[in-house]
C-alpha cells in the first residue's frame, strides 16, 4: 500500500500527521471521515481491523459539512478506499447565541451532504456508510462552552442527514446516536456533555468496526475471465451441445455486489471467438420466465433478460450494450459516451446480433413453476466498427454480464452481475472485470 502511505501527508486537513499509519501490505483502504467523535474511537477500529484493511483516519477534525465538502478529494478519493464511513453535523448545529444562528444551516447542511454523496458516487467505487451524529447533553454542553448544542437540532440534522442519505440505494447508515444513547449519557459523556468516556469510545470503535468488516466480506465477482478462440463456430440453435462450448471458461459468478449479496450458481455463462464473430451462451435457471418486447431494441429488461456489456479500450468513453430475452429477441446499442440518447441509439440500422432462446417451462404463464431457459448468439465484429472491430490475440476488453430475473408479478426483479459492481448500474464500466482472448 505504497501509494496510501504517501498520500497520507496530504489527507491531513491542516497539515498535521495521521492518527494511525495504514498497515502495510496488500489490504484494502478503508477511510474515516468525521469529527472529534470519529478521533475518539478511529484507534479502536484501526485495531479492530488490524489485518483485514488499511484504515485511514487523519488527525485533524472533520468539522461541518462544508470542511469535508472541500476537502473530499483529499480525504475519500485520491486513498482509493473499497469503504468510506463518513460523517458531519456535530459542528454544523453548533448555535452562535449572539447571532442565534447555526454554523451551518439546516437548508445548507442538506445541500452540502447531498453534494458530498454525489462526489462520492461519482468519483469512488467504495462502498459508503454514512454514521448519524451523536447525542449532547445540552445543560453539560452550555456550562463549559462558549456555544451552544442543542439535543433537539441533533435529532433535526440527524433527520435531514437520513433523507438525504436514503435517496441513494448504496447508502448504508450506522446509527451511532442510537449505539452512544443505549450506552447511558449520563456516565458516557464526559463534563462537555458532547464527548465521550475511553469505555465509550470503545463501544462505538468496536460498532464501527463491525459494520465496516460487515461491507468488506464481499461476494465473489468475476473480475478476470477468458474468451478463448475456437476452430468450428457453435450452431446458434439454443442447445449449447456445440464442441465449441466445451472450449469456453465457464463464468458462473453473478453476486449483485452493490448490495454485497451472493447469487448461488444460477446462472452459467461462456464466451469464445473467431475471425467472425465473439460468440455468448447462458444457462440461467428460472421458477418464473417472463418476457417483454416483440420487435429488436425493444426496452427487453422490463422482462428477463440476458445482457452482455464490453468496453473495448479504457482511454476512450465508447462502449457496448447488447440483449437477448427468452423469446429470442435482441437489443444492440453502440454508445459513443455513457449518457447517450437511448431512443436515438435504438433507431439505429440492425448491428448483425443474432440470438436463439428454449425454455424449460412455459413463458408469460403465471402461477406454473417454471425451470429454465438458455441462450446462445453472435455478435460479428463488426459491431464493434465503433472502435476498431475484431480484437486481436491477447486483447483485454472491460465486459460485464448481467441479468434481470422477474418473479411474480408485483415483485422487483432479481438484478445480478458477473462485475463487481459497487454501484448499482450495469453501465458503470468502471468496475467491469477483464476479458482476454486467447488463441
């Protein structure tokens, strides 16, 4: 971890040293953000954690939304974190009672929190747990402080906080005025009424450190795979009983990672190629096959749906988006950037995919219990015109595949990925595992 150690002299706020050094070796970064509270109990996690993560934690405070806001490259971007456990509000509600306003204001504190979540949606793939503020006694706090903090406006910052943070599916919340309130305010905080005993610190350390080990035992994601070249293409006829298949990687991990829940071994996949064409067959069992759409580019997730994404080069925003549901219908998007207008996209002339679906069930038939289905297709390289077609031997491309599975109806469906994608989007490139051809 070279490259945590060196950033470590930046992170500080105002210059001043980190609190802990990350331990060395290849662990994953975790960074602590927030205030004299985070100080408190940033040793206890740092121990906690000892072996499992380099846990970042700078010296200096966090202090209200705005100081985090801009320190935030600083702080959780450029340390490369797989987790950011991360709070403000403590100095935001801290009330002037000569100007009987707030450091920060309420409107501006959710402003500023909500600007802050979406840099770190943006701008990380770590997994991110947002920590409520802590309790205060207000009559300890007002006799040895030149402000005031008012337990009331915690529960009012802690509750726009929460709104704020629950717009975002990948937002998990550790509740700490919950944990620090159960410990007991009276023998928990010391004469200040806002900080805590050492026996606290260690309570809340220890509720940290338990919710960030929690986020880091991830499931297993599909982050390098081969596609290897084949002498015979298979017969695009939905059987997978072609000699080619047998020389295609299987690829059967399909967690939905974003909410680091595993999949099971439902869904098995493989990839080979020639001069031609890149060549995709799935198995995917299924209770409930449902389908949507009777023309191509159809909008086919609204039913199951297998989807292959590849993004042939980093250095350049073009990508692909290719489908094929259970009635044997495809959907084939060039994207020239991520954001491109999907209605012009579909409008587009046909790319060359074909696709061949059986079930084992009966679709669109609700209340039976169905088994499976399986899909096998083409996609020639000149598909891939956009960005230079057929690759070459030993090319690696960014690919994720990915899957809608419906059950009955009424309920959401299953969304699941071979990608570790720490963001819920099948879009999201920037987490897509490898795929090199080989001879």
């Amino acid at each position: 971890m070279c490259m945590a150690l060196g950033l470590l002299a930046a992170l500080a706020l105002n210059g001043a040293a980190p609190a802990a050094k990350p331990q060395q070796g290849p662990l994953p970064v975790v960074v602590l953000i927030g205030d004299s509270i985070r100080l408190g109990y940033a040793p206890v996690v740092v121990e906690r954690l000892k072996g499992k993560a380099d846990v970042i934690s700078v010296a200096a405070n966090g202090g209200d939304s705005r100081n985090v806001l801009k320190h935030l490259d600083a702080l959780a971007v450029r340390p490369g974190p797989v987790v950011i456990h991360f709070n403000a509000g403590l100095h935001d509600l801290k009330f002037d009672r000569k100007l009987k306003t707030h450091q920060v204001e309420p409107d501006a504190y959710r402003a500023n929190l909500a600007a802050i979540l979406q840099k770190l949606e943006a701008d990380t793939s770590a997994r991110l747990i947002f920590a409520t503020t802590t309790p205060v006694l207000d009559a300890r706090h007002q006799a040895v402080k030149p402000f005031d903090r008012r337990e009331a406006d915690v529960q009012t910052y802690n509750n726009i906080a929460l709104e704020v943070m629950r717009s975002s599916p990948v937002v998990e919340i550790d509740d700490l005025h919950a944990v620090a309130t159960g410990l007991g305010l009276e023998t928990s905080l010391v004469a200040d009424g806002v900080h805590f005993t050492k026996g606290a610190y260690q309570a809340l350390g220890t509720q940290v450190a338990s919710v960030i080990a929690e986020a880091l035992d991830e499931p297993k994601a599909t982050s390098e795979a081969d596609c290897r070249r084949v002498e015979t293409p298979p017969v695009l006829d939905g059987r997978l009983d072609d000699d080619a298949w047998t020389k295609g990687a299987v690829i059967d991990t399909f967690p939905a990672f974003w909410s680091g829940t595993a999949s099971g071994k439902g869904t098995r996949a493989r990839l080979v190629w020639d001069d031609k064409a890149l060549y995709f067959a799935c198995t995917m069992t299924d209770k409930e096959l449902r389908s949507f759409g009777t023309k191509r580019n159809d909008t086919l997730w609204e039913g199951d749906v297998f989807e292959l994404f590849f993004k042939p080069a980093l250095d350049k925003p073009a990508y692909y988006e290719f489908q094929a549901n259970p009635r044997s219908l495809i959907l084939e998007l060039a994207f020239s950037k991520r954001g491109d207008d999907f209605d012009t996209l579909a409008a587009k002339a046909p790319m060359g995919m074909r696709a061949v679906a059986l079930v084992d069930g009966t679709l669109d038939r609700p209340g039976d219990l169905d088994r499976s289905w399986t899909v096998e297709g083409l996609i020639p390289w000149t598909a891939f015109a956009l960005t230079g077609g057929r690759p070459k031997v030993g090319d690696v491309w960014s690919f994720a595949l990915c899957r809608y599975d419906y059950g009955p109806k009424g309920t959401s469906p299953v969304l699941t990925s071979s990608a570790p994608l720490r963001r819920m989007s099948f879009h999201r490139f920037e987490d897509y595992g490898r795929l090199t051809f080989e001879d």
